[in-house]
C-alpha cells in the first residue's frame, strides 16, 4: 500500500559486507534485509562479532556494503547524512567544545546559526536535564552526563532515525538504568524512530518494540521478536511476568548462537 510506503524510513536491502583482513576475506553480514518503519524502537542483540555495529555503520554511511544497499526515505545511502543520527559507546563528543557548542554544532550542520543555535542547544539540553552544565567542557562531566549530551546533539539535529551504538555500554548499572528510563520517556512523548544495539537481552526488551536477534557470523536476521508490552514502560515492568517470558525466550535464543561462535 502507498501508505505503508510513506511511513518506510530505512531499508536494508540484501547486505553483504567482507572485510579483508591479514587471514584473508571474512564475512562479518550476508543477506540482512531489515525494514524500518517511521516512529519504530529496533533493537539489534546477537553474539559479540556477529556484525551489530558493522550493520550500524552501515546504515550511518560510516561504511559500504560490499553488496546490496541501504535507502533512508527511498534514496540510496552512499554517506553520513543529518537524516541518521549516530550515537556511539564511547561519547564521541569535541573535548575542545563546550556542553552547549557540541549541541550547537549539530545544529549549524543544519544550517541553524548564532542566537537561535544557540537557543534551541539549550532547549534540548533541557530536556536530559543539562542546563546548568551548557558551559562545561565534557572531560568535567561523568560519563552519564557525557552520553545525555550526545543524546541530546543527536536529538538536535532532527534526525529521520536515531542510530545507537550501545549507548550505555560503558556505564555503570544505575547510571545505565536511569539514562533507560530517560530515553524511555522521550521516545514516549515523541517517538522518534531508534534503530539501538545492545549486549543486554533486558535493556533491549524494556525499550524496544521490535528485537531482532542476529545469528553468529556472518551474520544474519535469526528472528524478530515483536515485544507486545504496552507503553508506558518503567523498570518494574521488569518484573512482570510477559517480561520474563519474552527475556527467557530471547536469551535462550541468542545463548544458541553464542555456542555456535564458541563452536
Ligand atoms: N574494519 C574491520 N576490518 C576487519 N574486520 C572487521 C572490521 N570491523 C569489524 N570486523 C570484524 O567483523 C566482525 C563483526 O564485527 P562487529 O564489530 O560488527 O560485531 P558486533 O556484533 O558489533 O560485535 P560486538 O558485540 O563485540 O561489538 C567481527 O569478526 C570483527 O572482528
């Protein structure tokens, strides 16, 4: 239906991605075909090596597939574009630039200058709760605070879709919780379409809408979870008994493919 066409932000059609490597070719995807759909919360679990961030980068225009192709909103993906936000593990923001300037510059990428840059930088620093923080430089901040920047700048720039590289991958427990619930609650309000990779069976089905669950390499889709949950979502749901079952279901399947990397 053209209807259902309109609401088609991502497509990822048939990838195939071999690095060369000193042993020779290594197939890190084959055939990942994945379609991502306006206001959807992905999130992508699988063996470590199984080509998570391989896919990710992928889809940012950070690499190429060595065969088939990307389209975000039907056109083909041959670079980075503002229409793809990217937020990694490790923060990746400018040291040099203050908490305000690293948010402004997703903005003037946009072609958003001086005072109203400025003004809207501090309007999305509001909402991860920053302001008082707009003129630090990152290294004064922890690394919570350093990942709600680059949630923020990422946020800014208005993307089609959020790409996450496990974003909470390097905090502690309770600073990886709180940052759930805070993306939990914006994602509530306004739905932007995440595309979020992740190590955790749980953080991926507390978030999520959809987990696809990706096989040992080269890797592949193994099968999608829909996560029929209803939002609003909080860590209790954690609890609940729907929540357990779909964990258990979920790990029992990616434990499979961890034995086949460990074969
Ligand atoms: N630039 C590269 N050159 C050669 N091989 C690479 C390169 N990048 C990734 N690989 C290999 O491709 C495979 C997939 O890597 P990728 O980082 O995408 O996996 P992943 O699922 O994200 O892993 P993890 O969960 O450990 O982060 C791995 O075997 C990795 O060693």
């Amino acid at each position: 239906m053209a209807g259902e066409e309109r609401d088609l932000i991502v497509k990822i059609d048939n990838v195939r991605k071999v690095y060369n490597t000193r042993k020779g070719e290594m197939v890190a995807l084959n055939g990942v075909n994945l379609d991502i759909y306006e206001n959807e919360f992905i999130c992508v679990v699988g063996p470590s090596g199984c080509g998570k961030s391989t896919l990710l980068n992928i889809i940012a225009g950070l690499h190429d597939a060595t065969s088939g192709a990307v389209y975000c909103k039907g056109k083909k993906v041959t670079g980075t574009g503002t229409e793809r936000g990217v937020v990694f593990q490790q923060y990746a923001l400018f040291p040099w630039l203050t908490v305000k300037k690293n948010v402004m510059f997703a903005l003037e990428m946009k072609g958003i200058k001086g005072k109203q840059a400025e003004d809207e930088a501090m309007k999305y620093l509001a909402k991860v709760d920053l302001t008082k923080f707009a003129d630090h430089y990152p290294k004064e901040l922890s690394g919570g605070m350093k990942q709600r920047v680059a949630i923020a700048r990422a946020y800014a720039a208005n993307p089609e879709v959020l790409l996450m590289d496990e974003p909470f991958g390097a905090l502690d427990a309770q600073t990886r919780t709180q940052l759930q619930t805070e993306l939990l609650e914006t994602w509530e309000k306004d739905r932007k379409t995440c595309f979020f990779i992740t190590h955790d069976v749980e953080e991926a089905i507390i978030l999520a809408q959809k987990v696809i669950i990706m096989s040992a390499r080269p890797g592949r889709i193994k099968s999608i979870v829909n996560i029929d949950i209803p939002y609003p979502r909080t860590q209790e749901t954690k609890m609940t008994p729907r929540f357990l079952e779909l964990k258990n279901e979920i790990w029992s399947q990616v434990y499979q493919e961890y034995l086949e990397v460990r074969k």
